[in-house]
DNA sequence: CAAATTGTTTAGCT
DNA sequence: CAGCTAAACAATTT
C-alpha cells in the first residue's frame, strides 16, 4: 500500500474518532486521531499510539471481515468494526521522529527541499531515490513507475545526467503524482489511468515495455526503451561545461544541411 | 499455474 | 563500521 492509500485509510476512520474500542490492543481506549506518514498508518488513542505498516500484501476491512483470514487486529468501535490482515503493527511513543516535509501527501511537503537532497546524491539513480522513504515517503513501485514514464526518464539515469530544471520537474511531479493517485484511487480509476505500469505496448510510441529489476533496490521497473531513453539529457539539453566542439545533435531548422548537394 | 508483486526488517557476511 | 545480500514474512493477481 502506498502512500496516498493510506491518507485514505485516515479519512476512513472518520466515523470512529472519539469512540472507544472494545478489542484490540488498546481496549477501552477512545481514538483521538489518525494519521498518515508515508505508508506509515498512525492511530492515535488517549494512552497510546500503533503505527501500523501494510507492506506488500496488508489490508483493512470495516464490517466486513475476510473469511477463513485471522485478522493481526480488531477495533471494534460503536459504529463499526475494523479488521486488519497481514500487517505490521507496532507501539510507538512519539511523532517527533517523524518529518512531515518529505511525507508526499502532507500539507507540509516541501519540493525545494527533496531538491536539495537530490542535488547533494548525483550517483544515485531515479529509480532508488523515488523509493527513498526518506525523501519521497508514501512512494511505493507503482508511483515511481509512472513519475519514471511521466518524466520520460530512463529508471537507471543517473542524478548527476539531470539538469537542474529536469530534477526539479521529477521531485514537483512525484508530488503532483501522488495526489492524483489519491484522486483516481478514491474514483476508482486508479488502474485504468495506468500509462507504463504492468502495460505491454508503451502507450506513446507502441513499441514494447521494457520489464527488468533496477538499482541498488532490484525492484521491477517498467519502462519504454524509446521513450524513456538513458541520459537523454545529455543527448537534448546538454550542461554547460559538458558541450563538446562537436555536438551530437543538430539545429533542427538548417535548411543548408539538407540543401547541400 | 508458477511467478510476480502496492514492502520492510534483520541477520550475516565481506 | 559501512555496504551488500539473502531470508523471512505474507496473500492476491496474472
């Protein structure tokens, strides 16, 4: 579950702040606010708080119980039940580990600052630094695929092949990204507004995606090989002090070049 | 239907 | 100690 999915959870949970549960392990305790850090789930009741992590494979259901599952946890609150599967659940005692600017669903994100980060990690690769719950939490494979598509850039590109103008279009998008994942999700369109991901043909150019384990992380990236090319920067907008006496692309309008005998 | 997958932590190595 | 890899966990989808 990623992050946008669990700004949803918390919205989910409405119909239960300020009851108390009669289950779980916080029986008898009123809810007092949810929160959503990344793909951190944060329940918070009078005594205690459970952050709760669904990983790969987790879930929640409210009054409707999944049969022949055994739920990690139930909340059984006046308006309603809740169970949660295959999840991770941990007490935790303070938020102050937690830093909402580089949380992409929060108010507080801060897009000036994933780009210093960036800038001071020109080995890494897109595709790592998407996934770095430190600077982009809440972005799980999905996301990254498709900010990866969006942007047109190759997932082992190298931060230090980005122009700046290039790097800061990549960190403003995840952003725009997540929130319109949140939007289709909650429409229930996520998955048909898919471009790249789990896609055969690349929606652009119709050749076929490309489908391989990528960066230090080794998580699948999908992209088209045409579309999303390696150090495309370099090819269209190369880097002052990069340019070379003989640039590898010409002026497009040259009508000598083509007139010459 | 075997394989892949919306993910992270930890142990154990070099 | 840094950096890495494999393992463990888990359940649905293609």
């Amino acid at each position: 579950m990623e992050g946008p999915s669990i700004v949803i959870a918390t919205e989910e949970f409405k119909p239960f702040l300020n009851t108390r549960t009669k289950t779980g392990p916080v029986k008898g305790q009123k809810l007092v606010r949810t929160r959503s850090w990344g793909k951190h789930f944060i329940l918070e009741f009078e005594k205690t708080m459970l952050r709760i992590h669904f990983l790969m494979f987790g879930s929640y259901r409210i009054d409707n119980p999944r049969e022949n599952r055994t739920p990690k946890m139930v909340l059984t609150f006046p308006k309603g039940t809740v169970y949660f599967y295959s999840c991770a659940i941990k007490e935790i005692e303070t938020l102050e580990n937690y830093d909402w600017s580089v949380d992409t669903m929060s108010p507080k994100w801060s897009t000036p600052k994933a780009v210093r980060t960036l800038k001071k990690l020109p080995n890494e690769m897109v595709c790592d630094v998407l996934m770095n719950q430190d600077i982009f939490a809440g972005v799980g494979n999905i996301i990254k695929n498709e900010v990866q598509f969006r942007q047109r850039l190759h997932p082992e590109t190298k931060l230090d092949q980005l122009t700046d103008k290039q790097i800061k279009a990549l960190v403003a998008d995840t952003r725009a990204y997540c929130l319109l994942f949140y939007k289709w999700k909650k429409a229930n369109v996520l998955k048909r507004n898919w471009q790249i991901m789990r896609k055969r043909k690349c929606p652009l150019c119709g050749g076929p995606v490309t489908k391989k384990h990528t960066g230090k992380l080794q998580r699948i990236s999908h992209w088209c090989r045409r579309d999303q090319p390696l150090n495309r920067s370099l090819i269209r907008s190369p880097r002052p002090g990069k340019q070379t006496k003989h640039p590898r692309s010409r002026p497009r309008e040259s009508p000598a070049l083509t007139a010459a005998p």
